[in-house]
C-alpha cells in the first residue's frame, strides 16, 4: 500500500496539471453552465405571446356581455330599475375583486398556472347559464363566475408576464397584455352584437363564448408554463413579505401604492357606468341594437390598441403623466357621453373614453410592479386588483342609484367630477421619476 503512495499522488497531480491546461485551452470550461432562465420578451418570446393570446381570450369571455347582458335586462327579463339592472355588474365585481386576491395570495403557493386553469374552469358555466336562465336572479349569478373567472386568469397572465419580462420592459409588458386583454373585450362585443341583431339575444350569440371558454382551457393546460422560476431568477436574496403586510401597504401604508389602488378602483368605477348606463341611453336616444354594439366596441377597441403605445411610453417617461391624463381624459369623455345627441357623437365619446383608460389601465399595473419585490409582487399587484376592482361595486352602486334618484346625466357628470380628482391625485402621489422603483425591496 505504501508503495503505491507514490503513484496516487503523481496521479493526482497529473489529473490536477490536465484540468488546468484544459481550462486555460477552453476558458468555457471553467464556468458553470449558464442557467436556462432568462428574462426579457425576446428571450421568452413564445411563451410570452400564447400569454398574451390566452389573456384575449379572457377578455373575449367578458367582452361578449358587453352589449348583450344590459339588453337582456332590459328586453328580456324587464328590469326595470336602473339600481336592480346593475346588480349584474355588482356581482361581477365583488365576486372578481375577491378573486383577485385570492389570485395574489396563491400564485405563490400553488404556482402561476394552476392559478390560471382554475379561472378557466369557472368560465365554462358562463354561457351556459345565460343561455338557460329563466330570471335576472340566474344572469347575476352567472356574472359571480364570471368575475372568479377575470379575477383568477386575468390576475395570473399578468403576473406570468411581468415574470417573464423582468424590470426594464414592465410597461411594455403590460401595455401588451391589456393590448389583447380589451381588444378582444371589443371585438367580443361588436361580433355579440351583430349576432344578437341577426339570431336573437340568445342563445346564438352564447356560443361563441363556449368557444372561448374551451380554447383557453385548452391552450392553458396544454401550452402554459410555469413562470416562478423567472420570479426567483429576478428575486435573488430578497427576502419575502406576508400577505397581511403586502395587503396593507398595497392599500394605504405605501404612497405610491395607495395611489395606484385609489386611482384604479375611480377608473373601474368609470367602467362600470359605462358597462351598464350607457347601452340604456343609447337605447332611450332611440340607436339600433347593432350601433349599440358598435359604440360599446368602440370603446375597449381604442383602449386596448392604444395601451400597444401608452405601456411603452410609461418605459421612457415615467408613469405620473399618463395615469393623471388618462384620468382627466376619461371625465372629458364622461361628460361628452352626457352631451351627446346623436351615433356619432356617442363613437367620439366612447373613443376617448378608451383612450384615457389606455393611458391610466397598463401603467398603473407597472407601477405596482416597479415597487413591489419579485418576491411578493404577485401579492402586490393582487391587492392593487382587488381595490381597482372594487371599483365596479362603488361604480355601479353609485350609478344605478344616482340614475334612480335623479338621472343618468347626472349620475355620468358625478362620476366625471370623481375620475378628475383621481387624476389630480395620481398626479400628487405618484412620482414622475424611477426614485420610487423598487423602494420596498
């Protein structure tokens, strides 16, 4: 044994001189294996645009209620209050602001994607249920999955995509997601409405939404991955927050933060009215079914092609002013829409509704990403959900209330007062420069 001691160590040696030779002959050999995460949209390009397909089909789900269920209120199941027919909006809200936080609180402990095929599960009864239902009481409750459904897949292809994207492109990002997120709510309607002016409010025009339901499932369970990973990769060593401190900074702790959900929910609010008020004055200024379908496709067609620029630009010049224009922008339209008079002037109005809410919409998204941590921003931008959200309860509330007690001018020129001191409030609270990025990490 002592006389191979020797031998064992000249081998050693020999081995040692051989490895250093060849890391000096292969530099590459000397590093480790870079990791096969990479952050960017480029880098992540496929997987990036089926998200971005997946969450237009998402939109699509909603899109096709937008000219279809106030009509079936009105026509169908003759609701007569203005408060009784926006409770189909008031389910949808509380139902998808709740499932935006659940969709914050879980994506972290059951992934991005399982998060993702449960919304999808719960879109399926959708169409069905509008198909079938003999009272308002079935449409209301059609609208609670729907809302699960929003919430829960919306809430996690935004967060699949800001993992991917990583920091610098977070407004791009965004403004793409939204991109296909409402033009496909625009083109859901329009299509919705032409079928419901050729076949009838139902079932036809239904079907399409059984499509879209079983597309994205589908896509979704086939496609889809997993996007944590990038969420780690970006992370690093930053250490993690709970959710009831997420939750609280994300409400009103945190300026910036706090802004972002005060400004989001005024702005859904907005929505909300224009979800549910406009197509009856549309129909008491005597407009057919299908320029109702129009003019409320017009309006997250302008949102969702515009927020292919206002995303970007957010990237280059901060994002205080397009969130505080938009805003001021979206009371303008408001009070337009109170004004109008005749099909054309409600396009112009539902045109510049759309644009404001593409300034306003993907950029406050960045802004949540900008200060939250890897690490609980999907928590962060949960919350900020489900506040922005909240806003279709407040909104159609406020609406159908103010409409009943006095009219619906009045309760469009309330609301437009509100959505100017939003933006003048953004516009305080929210910083025009990137000191504020990532201040909580």
């Amino acid at each position: 044994m002592l006389a191979l001691a020797p031998f064992s160590s000249g081998s050693l040696l020999l081995v040692k001189y051989f490895l250093e030779y060849y890391r000096k002959v292969n530099p590459l050999a000397a590093k480790p294996r870079p990791s096969p995460i990479t952050l960017g949209i480029r880098a992540n390009l496929a997987q990036f645009a089926l998200l971005v397909g997946v969450n237009g089909l998402v939109g699509a789900l909603v899109g096709q209620e937008r000219s279809l269920v106030p009509l079936l209120g009105e026509r169908v199941f003759a609701v007569g209050s203005s408060t009784a027919l926006m409770l189909f909006i008031v389910s949808f809200g509380l139902a998808k602001a709740g499932a935006n936080l659940a969709a914050g609180y879980l994506a972290g402990r059951i992934g991005r994607k399982n998060v993702l095929l449960l919304g999808w599960i719960a879109g399926i009864p959708v169409p069905i249920a509008l198909m079938l239902a003999p009272t308002w009481t079935w449409v209301i409750a059609a609208n609670v999955l729907l809302g699960i459904n929003q919430g829960l897949a919306w809430s996690s292809t935004v967060v699949m995509k800001i993992d991917l994207a990583g920091p610098r492109q977070r407004g791009l990002a965004m403004g793409l997601n939204e991109f296909s997120g409402y033009l496909a709510v625009a083109i859901s309607a329009a299509v919705t409405g032409w079928l419901a002016a050729r076949y009838g409010l139902r079932p036809e025009p239904l079907f399409l939404g059984l499509v879209i339901a079983a597309l994205g499932l589908g896509l979704s369970v086939i496609f889809v991955k997993e996007t944590s990973a990038h969420m780690v990769l970006e992370n690093g060593k930053t250490a993690g927050k709970g959710f009831g401190e997420v939750a609280a900074l994300a409400s009103y702790r945190h300026r910036g933060l706090a802004a972002a959900s005060r400004t989001g929910l005024v702005n859904n609010a907005n929505d909300a009215l224009a979800w549910g008020l406009l197509p009856v004055v549309m129909v008491g200024q005597g407009l057919t079914t299908l320029q109702i379908g129009t003019v409320a496709g017009i309006y997250p067609a302008m949102w969702g092609i515009a927020q292919l620029a206002t995303g970007a630009l957010s990237d280059r010049i901060g994002r205080r002013i397009p969130v505080a224009a938009g805003m001021w922008i979206q009371a303008l339209a408001l009070l337009l829409f109170w004004k109008a008079s005749d099909f054309s002037h409600m396009i112009g109005a539902s045109a510049l509704l759309g644009l404001g809410t593409a300034l306003t919409y993907p950029v406050l998204l960045a802004v949540v990403g900008d200060l939250a941590a890897p690490s609980w921003r999907a928590a962060a931008v949960g919350v900020y959900r489900t506040w922005r959200d909240g806003g279709y309860v407040i909104g159609a509330v406020a609406a159908g209330v103010l409409a009943d007690l006095f009219s619906v001018g009045t309760a469009l020129v309330i609301v437009a007062l509100a959505t100017a001191l939003s933006g003048w409030d953004a516009w305080v609270n929210l910083r025009s420069s990137s000191d504020d990025l990532n201040s909580l990490v």
